[in-house]
C-alpha cells in the first residue's frame, strides 16, 4: 500500500468518524434539549443510532474486511437518508434550496462513509 492509499484510507476514516460523532453530538444535544418536540427527539434518536451503527460497522471492517459491511453500511446510509427526506418533506424542505442542498450535503456525506467501509474492506496488510 503506497503512502497516499494509506492517506486516502485514514482520511475516509476519520472523516468517518467525525461524522459519526456529530451526529450523536447531535442526539445528546437535542435529547437534553427542553424545548425539543417528541417528534425531533425521534428523528435525533434515528441520527444517533446511525451514527453509532456507521462507527460499528466500520470497526467490524476493520477487523474482518467482510463484504457485508460495506453492504450493511449502505443499508444503513440509505436507511438514515430515506428518514432524512421523509423529515424535510414533513417540514417542506424547511426553506426551499436550504431544505434541497441539506439532503444534497447528507447524501454526500453518507456517499463518502460507505467509501471509507469499502475503503477499509479493500486494504492491503496492515
């Protein structure tokens, strides 16, 4: 593995990571929230669990390198951006453009986590 495979491993990766910490940074702030609506909450509950899922099966890649994660991850992106969408048509796309380039941003992101999964499935030695 040459030097800018293994920088382009470990960004993904800790893009990933980042990422997935935001999100349940995201879930503990709107759950000690006391002006956050049940149905917010839940939406925070679904980001949280993804972000807790995405770091799971990332460490699961990388300790078994098994096709399924990279499978699973995407189930879970696809999962995660389905209620993304379902939440912003709820509250018309919050904005019009601002609601638009929001599931744009997500889906980039998510895009970019399956990757590093895949990424980190498709590595050489150690």
């Amino acid at each position: 593995m040459t030097s800018s495979e293994k920088f382009q491993l470990y960004g993904l990766m800790l893009f990933s990571v980042l990422t997935s910490f935001l999100f349940v940074f995201y879930t503990v702030n709107v759950y000690f929230s006391d002006s956050a609506t049940t149905w917010l909450k839940g939406f925070a509950y679904v980001t949280g669990g993804y972000g807790l899922l995405n770091i799971y099966v990332l460490s699961w890649a990388w300790n078994s390198r098994s096709d399924w994660s990279v499978k699973a991850d995407m189930l879970l992106a696809g999962c995660f951006l389905g209620v993304f969408i379902m939440n912003a048509l709820r509250d018309s796309f919050y904005g019009g453009l601002t609601g638009v380039a929001a599931v744009i941003v997500l889906a980039v992101v998510l895009y970019i986590n399956v990757q590093a999964v895949r990424q980190v499935c498709r590595r050489a030695g150690s």
